[in-house]
C-alpha cells in the first residue's frame, strides 16, 4: 500500500492532510509460497475481512515557542506551523487567515484553535464492529507530514485491551519474517502498516485505538521529542457476539518473497553474497536555513541543478 499528495514546497502543512489518498496494488499467492512457510499465514490474509484506515492530522497546534537557548521563533514557525502559520506565511496570503492573537484565526480554525486534529478516513473518532475473536486485516496510512503517533488498544480502565495485533507490514513492503505480535504500532509521518487484529470480549465491550503520550503509555513506550507526538483518542472498538476464536499464528514462520527494489542489504547479507566491497557511504547532511533545507550545505531545488551522483554497481549507504 502506497500514499499520494501534493508537494509543492512551503505548502505541504496545508495540502497534505486534505488532498491525500492511497494505492492499493494486491499481489498474489507467489508472494507467499508454501515452501517458505507461508501457508498459514497466506490463507489468514485472504480470509480476514479488511478494513483501511487511513488518518489525516491537522495541526492547529501552535509552533513551540521560542527559548533563550533554541531556535528563533521565525525558525519554529517555520520548522512547526500550524494552519493558521502556514496560511499567514503563504504568498499570496490567504483571504480566510489570518490577523494577530487567536481571535484572528476563529474564522478559519473554529474551534480547533491550538489543537491538533487527527480524522480517520475522514471521521471524527469512528466506531468500528469487530466481531470476539475474529482476526481482522488493518491497513493503516499515517497520511500527514508532521507528528508520530504511538497507536494501542486500550480497555475502559486505560490499560491495554484483550487484543492482538500482528505485524506482517510496513510501508508497504513484508517484514523479513512474518507475522510479528506487538503490543503498539508506532506511525511516523508518512509511514503506512499491516496488521491482523483481534479483539475478544463480552458482546458490546468498548475498547479505544489511542495515539497514546509516550510518558503516561502501559506498554513502556518512549520517545526523546514527545512535542511531535499525538495523543488523542482515534476510534473506538465495540465487540460483537462471534464463532469460535481464531487461533494465533505462529510467529516469524514465513518468509515471504521480495521484489528486487527491497533487497537484503545489510552487512552479513552483502558479505554472503561477496558483495561487501560494493558498499559506499556517501556524507549526507541535512541542515535547516532561512525559508527551506539544505543538502550538503546546498538549497534543495527542483530541478536539482547538482544531484547526487551514485556509483552505478553500488550499494550506497
């Protein structure tokens, strides 16, 4: 599963969240063959009922606030706009946004001042019906340029729920070895996930899908920026009466197959291969400057006047 969106330069904050949408392209049995153990696992994919979520942020939240020791407030505007920022800096302005001082902006935030807001699939906190120890196929698209979010389950006491998930994805490409149990998916901006979940419980039990605060999370997650990450109740679970409960799969048992484009890279693998000479680290060095990034101490532009230029034959790191 794959993600478009318009990237025009100094606008994305704004376009990205609202005109996004995905690419589903199925491949077939061949990818999962029985003779690398995929068979289980092949055969829960095509029989589990899918459901796409797709979510879409928009950051009303204002940028962090300049400190004697950080960044100027111009680089943090820059660095961390919200619509109201976003639309202020934008050239030509934007008619709808926006004076000084959040009265300002009441015309085009409403009542989303200062919050940020994440949809799912255009919805505001859906509720979804899973059926007591079905396994569902989850394909999740974190559609947005900003934020990460630290998804789980969590019961009406806050503490994790009678779920399951199993990873076999992400950003569209099969783990090495699937599936995987987690007990939280961690979504940075752009980045898309497969998993099979199932929920068990009485019938009409509720469970919630947070973006959970690193800090407060049951599950031990931790992250160093907690500013960049959302938390915020996404959806909400209600069980319904099912058949017998699947059983889980075993784990990391199938190896699926992989394109050409997703090859094993790693040290040991080129070193098997006898190809660690053709490793090459190129110095790449991303900085933040005025009105954009630069590259190696150079203002990205497209065209590119001074590409990169890669080894033809390489591996380069």
């Amino acid at each position: 599963m794959a993600w478009y969106h318009p990237h025009q330069h100094g606008s994305t904050t704004i376009q990205v969240p609202t005109a996004n949408g995905l690419i589903i392209i199925e491949g077939g049995p061949e990818w999962m063959p029985d003779s690398s153990g995929c068979r289980e696992i092949r055969e829960l994919k095509d029989a589990a009922p899918e459901q796409i979520l797709p979510f879409q942020l928009l950051p009303f939240r204002l940028p962090e606030a300049a400190s004697p020791q950080g960044a100027p407030q111009w680089a943090n505007d820059l660095d961390d706009p919200n619509m109201q920022v976003a639309s202020r800096l934008y050239d030509p302005a934007n008619p709808l946004c926006c004076g000084e001082g959040a009265a300002k902006h009441e015309p085009f935030a409403g009542t989303a001042t200062d919050r940020d807001l994440v949809f799912v699939n255009g919805h505001w906190q859906p509720r979804l019906a899973l059926e007591s120890g079905k396994f569902y196929r989850w394909r999740l698209a974190w559609a947005t340029p900003k934020r990460f979010a630290p998804l789980v389950i969590l019961g009406p006491d806050g503490q994790p729920a009678p779920c399951e998930m199993q990873l076999i994805s992400k950003d569209g490409v099969y783990l090495m070895q699937i599936p995987r149990r987690v007990d939280h998916a961690l979504l940075a901006p752009g980045n898309r996930a497969e998993l099979f979940v199932k929920c068990t419980g009485a019938p009409a039990a509720k469970y919630t899908l947070k973006a959970q605060d690193p800090a407060a999370s049951p599950i031990g997650c931790s992250m160093g920026n907690t500013r960049q990450v959302v938390v915020q109740e996404l959806l909400s679970i209600e069980v319904k009466q099912g058949g017998a409960e699947q059983p889980s799969p075993q784990q990391k048992v199938c190896a699926p197959a992989r394109a050409g484009y997703v090859a094993d890279l790693r040290g040991a693998s080129l070193a098997a291969h006898g190809a660690a000479s053709k490793l090459k680290r190129i110095p790449l060095d991303f900085t933040f400057h005025d009105f954009g990034c630069l590259v190696n101490d150079k203002n990205f532009s497209f065209p590119d006047p001074d590409p990169l230029q890669l080894p033809l034959g390489s591996v380069v790191e």
